[in-house]
C-alpha cells in the first residue's frame, strides 16, 4: 500500500495555538483562539501535505501510565487555563464535523497514542506524517515518518527525517530518548541528571553512542564534577529515559478505513463554524469550486428561480389568481435624511389549484415603475392579516408612507431580530446574516437562476431567528417592545423639528466674533501667529517656545488632544483659552453650518434618524444630524436649542426621567438605603453625601453633594479610585475612602456589584429588566485591562440598558395615549432619558399630565419613577410645570 497517514497530536497544537493566537471570542463570550488557530494550521498542512488519511490524538485525563514509576510526572505544569478547557469539546465536535478521526485512551497521553498509530501506518506501508510542537515526537523518526514541529507558536513549521535530524542534532532517532534521559525535561518535570544541559548531553551522546555507555564510563570524568553527577544520578537518569520512551503499543482499536479522509458533515460544519463565527474559514469552505456532496447542504432554502415581475398588468393578473398564505418581503434603506427608499420587494403564495408556490420579485427602474407596482400592492401592504417579513422595518414603514402607503402586518424584522440576539454586531445587512445563520456566502439579487435570493434568505433567517429569540427568552421584547417601536420612531422621523435657520445664523455670526477674538489673544499670549487648528504648530509653541511641561509624544510630534490640554490648563492660561476655542470651533462647524445644511429648504425641519440597532446597551442613538449630543456643558452650546421650535401655535413639552439610573441601580440591586431615599423624596446626593461622610444631611456641604454624586453616578459605571481622583481633583487615597464608605453603607450595591460580574464570568452575558442581553467577551481575558473594562460594562449594562427599556415602554405606552385621545400633540424627539413633544399651546397641562402617567406607570420598579417636566416656546426657553 503506499500514501500518506498524517497524525496531529492535538493537545499540542491547541495549546500552542492558545498562546500564539490573541484572546478571541466570539460575540456572545465563548473564547475561541485555540480551535481558530488549530482550524488555520489544519487547514494550511492538509493543504500542503495532502494526505489520504488523517487523524488527531489528544490526552485523556491527567493521570497516565508514567505516574506510576515517578508520582512528580508533569506535576509542575500549570493547569489547563480556565479559557482554554472549554475549547477542547467544541474542537472535537468540529474534528467530528470534518469527519476527522479522533483517538484518546484512558492513562495514555496523545504522543503514545500517534506513536502506537505512526508504526500500524508504517506496517500499513504508509509514508507518516506527525505534527506536533513536542520534541518527544522525534525519537519516532523513521525512513517511513517524518515530523513537523511547530516554531513560534504555530507560525513556523520545522520537518524533521532521518537525514534532517542527523544534521541538526547528530543523533539518530532513538537516541533522542537518550538524550531526554541525561538532560531531562523541565516541561514535563522529568529530573534528568541535575547540571546536565542539551548541549553536554548532546556531546555525551554523540561521543559515547547511548546513555547507557555514557553512564558506564563515568570514570572517564573523574576528578570532575559531571563523573560525580553521572554516577550518583545514574539510576535516576535511567528513570528519566523510561519516562520520556513513547509507548508505542496502546490498546486501541484500529482500523484503517476509520482514518481515510472523507467529505465533511457539511451542515454540522457550517453550523458549528457559524456559532463560533470564523466568517473567513466558512467563506473559504463555501468558496471551494462545488465541495463533494456539498450541494444543497450548506443552505436548506427553497427554489429561487422565481419569477420577475416589473409590469404593473402582470402583477394584477398574478394577484388575481386564486391565492393563499400570501407573505411579502420587504427591504429598505435610508442614505439621506428623510429619504428612505425600497430596495426589495416580493411576494410568494400558494395556488390552491396546484398546491405550488410562486416566489415573485418586483422589477422596477424608477421611481414612476415603483409607484406603479406598489399602488397595486397597496390593499396587500396596508392589510394588517398578511404577513410581511421586513430587514428594518423603520425604514420600509418611511419608505411606504412617501408612497402614500401605510404598512401594516410586519411580523418579522430580520434587522432588528439580528440585534437583538447579538447587539455587538458589527454588521446586520442581508448578506452577512447569510453567512452567520445559512452558511449561504455571497449573495447577489440578480445572480443568474437565482432571481429572488433574497427573499429565500429572508424567508429562512426568519424562523431562525425567531427561535434563538426564543431560546434566549427575548421573543417578548422583540414582538412587544422593539417591533412596535419602529412605528413610534418612524413618525418621529417623519415629523421631524422645526429649525428657526434665522436665530441659528445670528448664533453662528456671534460664535465667529468670539472665535476671531480668541484666536487674537492666542496669538498674543504665544507671541505670534500660527495655526491653532494644527496639532503641529500648537505644540510647538506650547512644548517649544513656551515650555510647558511635555505631554504625550507622538510620531508627528507632542499630543495636543484635549485630555494633554486639561492637565496643563493650570500652568499658562493660553490652554485654556485653546480649549475654549476649540469648543467654539466645534459648535459652529457641527452644529451651526451642519444643522443648516441637513435642514429641509421647503418645510424648514431637521429630520434625524433614530438608529435601534447600533448601541450595545439598547439606547437609541441619532445621527445626520445627532441632536442627543449637542454640547449643553457650554452656554454656547446650550444657547443653540434656541433655534429648536415647536409648531405654530404650539409649545415644545420636555419631560426627564429624574435620575433614572439610581432608581433603576436601587431596583436591580435591591440596596434598602438607596430605595428609602427615593420613597422619601429625598435629595439622593445630600442623603449619599451625609451617608458617606457620616454627617447629618442638614450639614452636607456643596463640595460634600458635589463628591457624593461624582461617586453615585460613577459607581453605576464601575468607576476606580483613579478615575474618581481625577473626576474631583482629589488623591487617590481620598477617592479609595470615598469609594470604600459608601459600599459599607450601601451593602446592597456592593452585592450587587459582585454578583454581576460573577455571573457575567459564568454566563458569558448579563441581562436588563426586560431580558435584553450584552455579551461580555473579555470578562475573562488575561488582560488585565480589557478585564477590568469588561467587569465595568458588566455592572453598568443591567443599569444603562434597563433605563432605555424603561423609555422604550414609556414611548409606547405615550404613543397609545396620543393616538387615543390628544390629537395634534406628537413625540418629536428623545435625547436619552427625555421625551420633547410638540403639544397644542392650550392642551399643555392636560398632555403633561398623561405624559407624565405614562412615563412614571411604563415599568413597576420597587422605588418611584419621577418625571420633570417644562414646556416653553423653544429647546432652549424652558420652565418647569407644576403640576397638582
């Protein structure tokens, strides 16, 4: 028989792969660097070596056959590491997948196994190949094996044959045993001879030819110290060499045929590769040019050579026929605000004369065909009891209405469903989720026979998604929060703020006075003129000409960021001043000219887009033009809401959950003092300021509040004494006493602090109120910092994300109350924890108070939910409402 047997001593390979590969996981926390590096070097040395038979042997159990001649066998090798254990079933299940051999044997370890394997290939009349990072392996050596070791984690490979093995160390195969007896092996604790290195084992074996000789003449040495150590180590020399002899005769059962390389189980193997997301090992195997018994496994999707249809009489006729179970697919994007646009539109149903389905995508090359098409659809669109399978729904609800068509009946976002189940994602298109959930690759909505792909995908991921939904209990979050929510947001954008361009101009001319003015006495200070916008120039003259203590150094010269800049600002008042002007700068080119530019010419509203699949915590974020982030620390930021105006003849109706976080952090963590101060009504940094301090709240001083709510919000995101010193310009020390008081005094925040963490280490993920989950993939890495930040995210998550559920709720329960009963009174806005409605002038107590119903009643927490409201004529004119 002839061909090749390659053998891989898998322990080795997973370990090596452990430490070369960085600390990767996948997105919901499960550490995946030792099986990615074993799939890549598997994948490179099949490649290159091609074998007809392979298999892999790992250690079973850490008690072997050795132990009994020598009880310290490996006994000071460090346990497997916590992050590493967990790979070795998912790495077997994946061997199994590629229908890779697996051996393992009770009391034997993987080198003994590959060798028992190594000589029935050899009498097999196979060439063997063994890979390995164990040195061990080459005393296995033959005219028929040959070894690859690995060098530099797995990076490097290093072949060893007879010939190779002579050059190198000048020994023959079995006297590689030899040598592991006279120098032994730290790695695995082997003693050897104590004081005998590779080096003079080496020249030992190469002069004498055994150890055995070697040991025989001891006396050659004496008067030395190596003939002393030869003859006292001796018997403990031949202990070594017995330990390091592979065992090349294990009890396992054998057959040939079992090692043969066969087609993968390639559903289990994309599925498998799919969880631990290694997209570019999956898109390697999808890529293959038709994988043998591959086709149909990868992806179980229906037939997509349906029809296309782009005349408006075709689809008449088609919906005419006598259908049933009729679904429409849907996708949408938005590129500018306001504008959102179809992208995908299908349908599939069944005849019930032929029992057959008929997948239709619709054609269309402009806008007019589209409109066409869709006024056909309409009665279809807008019946709520016809199922609609949507990627963003949001977008195809603002995409519908510019067509005069209101879509009802979505029952399955893929988007958003996608988010949910990972909102770490770094993409959630169509064509990545293929990939993730199908194992289809690369997708193209008019690849040749395939005209309606996307809705096959569509049609697949959502059932899928639905079920991980289920599994991870959010089903109800999706169907009763999120979904709805993207009809809530729509109209949002839809609506969008009236922008009063007049009062942002006379605003941008004053900020271009003061800008001017500030750059003058920059210059003056510096004693000439440079550019204060490059980073260059400024330090220069700051690091250079006027000396200021050096900041960070960079490739281009000093940092002149603005956490540099902060530090130095007590040092010469010229930082001050550029820190000032650059506040300025920002505000009138990203706000100012911005705002303008994003402004409609026609209605003169701004219309931002609420993203709801972007932050990892469940907040809503906006962007083009982001109007939760407009600088309100500076008055001239503050001074720009003036220009935010609400609807002739109405006023603008601001309502802030007080302190959410808190409420929600007394809640979830069930802490008794914190919870009796809200029931109180009490001033929550006055009652943790007098706590802390250990003074009455009577004598709580203005510093006292201020260090007591630095402490408060910071302990919420898990702030360290450091970041606390700095936030109040205190020591360390101080911050550590603040920090250790009030855990003493609020028990049941601390607990709650440990408890989170410990079970973001078990889970892998923690979870809000309402179930959402953030997974926290380095909470257990060996990085100090990116532990230390995952055990922050770990305890503000449930916190952050709970607060934006609560708001999620109470726009909801807002936007039911308005639909109901308020009419001309609508939700224009949410920054974070506030609500900006657009009310009617004479209805704004009446709207205050359901507004305030709504949000207090959205979740039952076991403290109060407290609401501040205003309303004024802009953003910016607020007054408080008192209201009975």
């Amino acid at each position: 028989m002839t061909g090749k047997f390659m053998l891989i001593d898998g322990n080795s390979l997973a370990h090596r792969a452990f430490y070369a590969v960085p600390l990767l996981s996948n997105s919901k926390g499960f550490i995946t660097n030792a099986i990615y590096g074993f799939c890549n070097m598997l994948f490179r040395i099949t490649e290159e070596e091609n074998p007809e038979y392979l298999a892999v042997a790992f250690d079973k159990g850490r008690t072997v056959f050795r132990h009994q001649d020598y009880s310290e066998y490996k006994a000071q090798r460090k346990a497997t590491p916590d992050e590493l254990r967990p790979q070795f079933p998912v790495l077997k299940e994946l061997l199994k997948a590629m229908r890779i051999a697996v051996f393992e044997c009770e009391g034997y370890e993987a080198d003994d196994i590959i060798g028992t394997l190594a000589r029935r290939g050899e009498n097999e009349g196979l060439q063997v190949l063994i890979v390995t990072g164990d040195r061990d392996a080459l005393q296995l050596v033959s005219p028929r094996t040959r070894v690859v070791l690995t060098k530099k984690g797995i990076s490097e490979l290093e072949s060893f044959d007879v010939q190779t093995l002579r050059q190198k160390y000048g020994l023959f195969p079995e006297q590689m045993i030899d040598l592991k007896g006279l120098m032994g092996d730290s790695s695995d604790n082997i003693p050897g001879i104590p004081g005998v290195g590779e080096k003079t084992a080496l020249k030992l074996i190469q002069e004498y030819g055994s150890m055995e000789n070697v040991l025989a003449h001891y006396g050659d040495f004496e008067g030395k110290k190596l003939g002393e150590l030869l003859k006292n180590y001796a018997e403990q020399a031949r202990m070594s060499r017995k330990l390091a002899v592979i065992d090349r005769e294990v009890p396992i059962e054998f057959k040939l045929d079992e090692c043969r390389r066969a087609e993968p189980d390639y559903p289990r193997l994309v599925e498998i590769l799919r969880e631990l997301e290694f997209k570019s090992i999956l898109e390697n195997i999808l890529s293959r040019d038709n994988p043998p018994g591959a086709a149909g496994a990868l992806v179980e999707r229906p037939a997509t050579d349906g029809r296309v249809i782009g005349d408006p009489a075709a689809l008449a006729a088609y919906l005419a026929e006598d259908m049933e179970g009729l679904v429409l697919y849907l996708r949408a994007k938005k590129e500018r605000p306001a504008i959102a646009e179809i992208t995908e539109l299908g349908l599939k149903a069944y005849g019930r004369k032929t029992g057959a389905a008929y997948p239709i995508r619709l054609s269309w090359q402009s806008p007019g065909e589209l409109q066409a098409l869709a006024s056909i659809m309409k009665p279809y669109l807008e019946q709520a009891n016809v199922k609609k399978i949507v990627h963003d729904a949001k977008t195809a609800l603002l995409a519908f209405r510019a067509l005069e068509i209101e879509l009802k009946g979505v029952e399955y976002d893929t988007m958003l469903m996608a988010y949910l189940l990972n909102p770490s994602r770094a993409q959630t298109d169509l064509g990545s989720l293929s990939v993730d959930y199908l194992g289809e690759g690369v997708y193209r909505s008019d690849r040749e026979g395939e005209a309606c792909i996307l809705l096959a995908i569509m049609e697949l991921l959502a059932p899928r998604l639905k079920e991980e939904l289920i599994e991870t209990d959010m089903w109800d979050l999706y169907r009763s929060v999120e979904l709805p929510l993207t009809r809530v947001l729509a109209g949002m954008e839809q609506r969008g703020v009236l922008l009063d361009r007049r009062i942002l101009r006379q605003i941008g001319e004053e900020l271009e006075g003061r800008i001017s003015r500030l750059a003058g006495e920059i210059h003056a200070d510096a004693g000439e003129e440079f550019n204060i916008n490059s980073p260059k120039q400024l330090g220069e003259v700051l690091f250079g000409k006027l000396g200021l203590a050096r900041g960070k150094k960079t490739k281009t010269g000093y940092s002149t960021s603005a956490e540099v800049l902060e530090a130095l600002a007590a040092e010469h008042e010229i930082v001050a001043k550029i820190l000032h002007y650059r506040q300025l700068v920002k505000i009138k080119t990203t706000y100012i000219d911005g705002l303008e530019a994003l402004a409609d010419p026609l209605t003169g509203r701004v219309h931002t887009t609420f993203n709801q699949t972007v932050t990892a915590t469940g907040r809503l974020s906006s962007t083009e033009p982001n109007l939760q982030n407009i600088p309100i620390r500076v008055e001239e930021g503050r001074r720009l809401r003036k220009a935010f105006l609400p609807s002739p003849g109405n006023r603008l109706l601001a309502a802030d959950y007080s302190q959410i976080e808190l409420r929600v952090l007394a809640h979830i963590a069930g802490d008794e003092v914190l919870a009796e101060a809200f029931h109180k009504g009490q001033d929550i940094h006055a009652r943790t300021a007098a706590e802390v301090f250990g003074v009455p709240m009577e004598a709580v001083t203005r510093e006292m509040r201020r260090a007591a709510k630095a402490v408060n919000f910071g302990i919420v995101y898990g702030i360290s004494d450091f970041g606390l010193s700095q936030d109040l310009g205190i020591s360390r020390a101080e911050a550590k006493e603040y920090i250790e008081n009030y855990l003493k005094r609020y028990q049941g925040v601390k607990r709650y602090m440990e408890m989170v963490v410990e079970e973001a280490r078990e889970k892998g993920y923690v979870t809000t109120i309402l179930n959402r989950r953030r997974y926290i993939p380095d909470i257990l890495s060996r990085n100090y910092t990116l532990r230390s930040f995952a055990e922050r995210t770990a305890m503000n998550t449930p916190v952050q994300g709970s607060a934006a559920d609560i708001i999620k709720l109470a726009m909801l329960r807002l936007q039911e109350v308005l639909d109901e009963e308020e009419e001309g009174a609508a939700i224009i806005l949410q920054v974070h924890d506030e609500l900006i409605l657009d009310v009617p002038a004479k209805d704004v107590p009446r709207v205050a108070r359901k507004v305030r119903e709504a949000m207090a009643n959205a979740f039952p927490l076991n403290v109060p939910l407290k609401v501040d409201l205003q309303a004024g004529p802009n953003w910016y004119d607020l007054e408080s409402i008192e209201l009975d």
